[in-house]
C-alpha cells in the first residue's frame, strides 16, 4: 500500500490573549477522514522582560476527551524566540490543539503557522 497525503490544509495567523489568565485557542483540529500528520511553529519574540506566557498541546487519544501533551512556560525576551511543534501522527478520530496562556506583563500578538495533512493510499 503506497501513502499519499489526501489533502493539506494551513492555519496561519496571529493568536493574541483577550485577557491574562485566559486559555487562548491557537490552533483546533478535529477528526480527520483518516489518519493524519500536524506539525507548526509559534513565534514568541514580542515577549518583553516581565512577561510569561504558557503554551500547551492537547489530545485526545480516545476521540473525545482532550488531554494535557506537554505545557512549557517562557518568561521575558526570548533568546530563540521560535517554538517548533514538531511533527505527530495522529489517528483520524484523535484531536490535537495548542493554546497560549498569557500570565503576567502586557498582553503580545504571536504569529503561528501550522500544517495538517491527511493521509490516504492509492
């Protein structure tokens, strides 16, 4: 059986927090048709000294409950400002979301790009 990526589809755009303390959505993918490939990038440079911001992944290996993947916290100007999300295959009722959590400073703009492709065969 030869894998074919079926169809892609890109979410770009900016994601700022409407407050601190507020979970902000970056990106929300639900189920697929089949299988699937997610992989992205966040850029954090607007970080200033006395910022911190948090950002998660989630999924949902049963479909339906999303779970915590992995949560990291960045403070202040970034040396490497960019987060890369590496890729995941997930399967295609499983969901995958990233979200930003702003906790302290003045509330920043971050830019994001992310790739879904969904796998089929021929």
């Amino acid at each position: 059986m030869t894998v074919v990526i079926a169809s892609k589809t890109r979410y770009s755009g900016t994601v700022t927090p409407s407050a601190l303390n507020t979970e902000t959505i970056v990106v929300d993918i639900g189920a697929q048709g089949d299988d699937y490939i997610v992989e992205g990038w966040i850029d954090l440079s607007a970080l200033q000294s006395g910022d911190t911001v948090v950002v998660c992944e989630y999924v949902a290996v049963d479909g339906v409950n999303l779970r915590r993947y992995a949560c990291v916290t960045y403070s202040g100007v970034q040396s490497d400002p960019v987060i890369r999300f590496h890729s995941k295959q997930l399967l295609g009722n499983m969901l995958y979301r990233v979200t930003v959590t702003q906790t302290a400073g003045v509330l920043r703009s971050f830019p994001y790009g992310f790739l879904l492709e969904v796998l089929g065969s021929v």
